[in-house]
C-alpha cells in the first residue's frame, strides 16, 4: 500500500505534470514538423498534368509545356531520314493523358529526337570495277555521279573518287546519302590519234598541249628538281611513247614525260 501511494503522489506531483507536459509538447513538435517537412519535401498532394510532347518538334517544347513548373532534357538524337529533323518520338513520363499519371513540380520530362543525316565513313573504290565501287558505296548509303573518259588502261575502273569536287582521303566521313562523285575509265571505240612531241617543253608548255582534249592524259615524272621552282623549270628530255610523224595511239592512253631542269641551262 505505501508504494502505490507513493506513486499516486507522485503523478499528480506539479514536477511530473510539467514534465509530462513538455514531453507531450516536444513529441507533438516532432510529429508536426516531420510531417510538414516530408510534406513540403514530397510536395504531397501536388499534382501537375504531363503534356504530350510526341509527334511534336523539339523546338516547340517551351510552348507545349507552358507555365507548368517542369523542365525536360534530350537524351539523344537516333537517325530517321523519313522524321523532320527534331521530331520527338519518346518522352518519359509519358503523357497524363495515355498513361494517367501525374508529377510534380521540378520534374524533368526526357525525350529523344530524329535527325536526319549521319555520317558515313566512305570506302575507297579507286582502282575497283565500276559496278563493284558502286555496290560498295550504296551499301555505307552513298549515292553515286559516274564521270566517263576514254582509257584503255583503266577500263571499267574507277579513276578517282570525289566529295563535292575534293579527293575522297582515307577515313574521311560524309554525311549519309551524299553524292560521291565517280571517274571511270571507258574502252575507246578504237579511234586513234596522234602523239605530241613534248620533248624541251615546260611541264606547263606540256599541259597546254593537252588543254581542250580529254583524248590523252600526261604523267610527269622529275629527275634532279630539289625545289617547286626547279619542277617549273624542268624541261622534258624524253617521253614514252615517242613522238613520230607517223605515231599514233589510241585515245585514253597516257603519255609519261621524264623531266630534268639541266635541260637548256
């Protein structure tokens, strides 16, 4: 019994009750601000609709989203040549309307876009046949523009290879779908012409003899020239084939000149 009497006093004590008051008051404290702190941290109960942004340029993605407080990021850009540049074709979250889900505010809606051009790494086909280069260069998705000039060396066989008039370099990238630009050789139909007599000529003297005539072509091969100046200078000192009064070669062949700048010293 005295225990139990004890205890009565004590609870109904002025120590106890203000204590058990301000226990009462900082539990009560502690509910109410985590409640309110996770409340404001989650935004619980705000609710903001997805627009759809698909089939839509990206361009237009400030419009579409309005005064809403979200924001959105572009993943990435995939190739669609059939999409106008810009297209949206993803997004996530997906629209409120189709998936009726709903964000909050500050969410980032992620899309992904078409373009319309890669590039292409293109194959050198130079010294390849014709219809070869041209299957090869269709399947890296290259068009292709064929130049023809008599040859009977290279018939059939791509001469050079050209990206809006510049030789194709190794490794070099276009975009896809571009046009590459193809000089094939082709058999002359057995007409034969005369073969200049290029010998003491100027490299430059020699190619003037050839301007306006797609007929024969010229390979210079220089002997003894260290500078620019001394291969402008040179002058031919023999050629293959030799010029005659009676000489003739068929067209598209090539003529090669040996050139020497002691000549005329």
């Amino acid at each position: 019994m005295g225990f139990f009497k004890k205890l009565g006093n004590f609870v109904i004590s002025r120590k106890f009750i203000i204590n058990f008051l301000l226990f009462g008051l900082v539990w009560f404290l502690i509910i109410w601000g985590g409640t309110t702190y996770f409340g404001a941290y989650t935004r619980h109960g705000e609710t903001i609709h997805v627009p759809s942004l698909l089939n839509n340029n990206v361009k237009d993605i400030p419009k579409l989203i309005g005064d809403k407080d979200i924001k959105y990021e572009i993943l990435d850009s995939i190739y669609n040549p059939d999409l106008v540049e810009g297209t949206i074709i993803y997004q996530n979250p997906m629209p409120t309307d189709s998936s009726g889900l709903f964000v909050k505010s500050d969410r980032v809606i992620r899309v992904r876009v078409s373009k319309r051009s890669r590039l292409v790494l293109v194959p050198i086909v130079v010294s390849k046949s014709h219809r070869f280069a041209e299957a090869v260069l269709m399947t890296k998705g290259l068009r292709t523009r064929v130049n023809f000039v008599p040859s009977n060396e290279d018939q059939g066989s791509v001469i050079s290879q050209k990206f809006k008039g510049k030789s194709i370099t190794s490794g070099q990238q276009v975009p896809i779908n571009s046009v590459i630009e193809l000089t094939v050789g082709k058999r002359t139909q057995g007409e034969m012409v005369s073969i200049p007599n290029l010998n003491g000529l100027t490299i430059n003297e020699a190619q003037e003899r050839f301007l306006g005539s797609s007929s024969l072509r010229l390979y210079a091969v220089y002997s003894g020239c260290e500078t620019s100046k001394d291969s402008l200078q040179a002058r031919v000192t023999r050629q293959t084939p030799v010029a005659s009064d009676s000489s003739r070669i068929p067209e598209g062949s090539t003529i090669t000149v040996f050139l020497s700048p002691e000549i005329g010293e």
